[in-house]
C-alpha cells in the first residue's frame, strides 16, 4: 500500500509540474514573438457589432460551469439555458473529467451543439481541462492561449487562466493589469467582469487552499482598476460573496457533483447547494442577475449598479 500510495504521489506530482513546464515554455515562446495578446476563439454563432453595442437586453447571457462527467443534469441545464435563447454563454471551466481523452470532449460537444450554433459560447480554462490539445481544438484558440478579453453590451470581459502562471512577475499578470487598465480609461466601459476558474474567495472545500493564493495576486488588481463583478468555478455550487466593492459569485453547479459548505467565509452572503445557472440583464445604469436551479426556479437574484 506504501508503494502504491508513493506512485499515485510521484504521478500526481509529474502531471503538476509538467503542466506547469508547456505553460512556461509557451509564455517564453509568447515573449520572443511581437504577439500582441491573446486572441478571442472564433465563434459558430457570430454576434452583431450592433447587438453588442446596445445598452440593454434582458438574460441575453449566461454563466455556468463545472460539467465534468454527470452529463445528465448538464443536459437538463443547457436545455433550460436554450430555452431563454441566450446571446452569449461563459462556462466557467472544467467541462469534462479529464481533457487528454477526446471521447469525453466528443459528449460534452454533443450535449451544447444546439447551445453552441446560437449562442457564443465562450470558455475559462479549468484544472480538469489540463494543458491538453483537446481543449483548444473544441474552442479554436490561437498560440495555445487561454486567457483573453471581449466586449458586449458596454460590458468588458477579462477572462483569466488560473491554471497557468497569473502571479506578479508573469506574461499573464502583466497582461491582466494593462487590459483591466485600458478597459477602465475606456468610454465605452460601464462595467467590468472577470472570469476564472478558481475562486478568490469561497465558503466550499477550495477556499481554504486555492483562494487565498489567487486573492492575494489578483484582487488588489481588481480592486485598483474597478472591477464591479469575479465570475468562478472550482467549488460545486452557489455563492455569492462581496468584499471591498466587488461581487464574487462561484457557479459551479452545471452538472458536477455537488459541494457541501466547508467554512462559511466572512463575506458570503448567500450559499445554495445545487445545480444552476445563472442569467445577465443589461439594463440602462445597472446589471440584473438572476439564478435558477435545475427546476428553473429562481435560488437569487442581485443587482451592479454604477
């Protein structure tokens, strides 16, 4: 047992640190070329410049995530996420178990090919995800880059990388602080979002050894620059928590197995144990969101206002 119990050790180790060796080597690869940033994947379904431009919209996008393998409740909330006919869907990162195995990626692209051909589908790069080729042949990423920014509806989008270097010092980091930068100087900003998998802060059983790590490196960034709202997965289920001006929202109850609290944290202010998703109004000076469970029946709802 002392044998097989150093094995899976060693194996757990490698597979670490060789993920983080490709992301190291690609950054260094990233710094010798003249790359200007990383570039948004390519959509099936292409939102117009003037749907994207406008001031309102009602539940036109939605966030979710942590699938993985339990493809029937995944099933049950892409089908309530397709019958609202969203414009644009976030998943908030580990949408299958294991992503070196393409037949796990063959059923999590069978069960949102409907969601994918009419919504935009954008996707945060989980810990199950893995440095793995599968991952950026489903989403068409260019230069094996998984961290990029988008805008719609006056809204900015930074989507980070928690699994790949994001710490001071880093290709990430200094891309994270000039894009939440130029987003904060810009006119056409009323609100800034930020999406990664693991949570800076969470009451579920990642939020006593992940978080403080990513608070640490990132909320004085998004302190500094104005973020209003931190999307995230990583603990299965819902939370919503607000520090120092800022809304940090866990949802990773797409399909995964569920989480109970672990330590309630001192800013959370509500915790729900359940499969859901949740929806973005854009409404002239303020953010509506909602959140349904698996029944469709409504756990939250709060408002950004500016």
């Amino acid at each position: 047992m002392k044998k097989l119990a150093c094995l899976l050790l060693f194996v757990f180790c490698f597979v670490n640190v060789f993920q983080v060796q490709i992301a190291v080597s690609a950054e260094k690869k990233v710094k010798k070329s003249v790359y200007p940033g990383p570039i948004v994947p390519s959509q099936i379904y292409k939102l117009s410049k003037e749907a994207a431009s406008t001031d309102k919209c009602s539940k036109c996008i939605v966030i979710y995530g942590d699938t993985r393998t339990n493809h029937e409740p995944h099933k049950k909330i892409v089908k309530l996420i397709s019958d609202r006919k969203p414009e644009t869907v976030f998943h908030t990162g580990d949408m299958v178990d294991n992503g070196a195995k393409k037949e796990e990626w063959d059923i999590f692209e069978k069960i949102v090919a409907g969601l994918r051909k009419n919504s935009e589908f954008f996707p945060v790069h989980g810990n199950h995800e893995w440095v793995a080729p599968n991952y950026f042949k489903v989403f068409n990423f260019a230069n094996w880059i998984t961290f990029y920014s988008l805008d719609r509806h006056n809204i900015h989008f930074t989507v980070i990388d928690s699994e790949v270097p994001f710490w001071q010092g880093s290709w990430q980091y200094k891309w994270i602080k000039r894009d939440l930068k130029q987003a904060s100087l810009s006119d056409k900003t009323k609100f800034m979002v930020v999406l990664l998998h693991r949570p800076l802060y969470s009451s579920g059983k990642h939020g006593a050894y992940d978080s403080p790590v990513v608070s640490r490196e990132l909320a004085p960034l998004f302190e500094k620059y104005g973020v209003d709202i931190v999307f995230s997965g990583h603990d299965h289920s819902y939370e919503r928590l607000y520090k120092n001006g800022i809304f940090y929202i866990v949802t990773g109850g797409g399909g995964a197995p569920l989480y109970d609290m672990a330590k309630e944290h001192e800013s959370s202010q509500i915790y729900h144990k359940s499969h859901h998703y949740l929806t973005l109004s854009v409404l002239k000076n303020r953010l509506f969101f909602e959140v349904f469970d698996d029944a469709d029946k409504r756990i939250d709802s709060f408002k950004v206002k500016k």
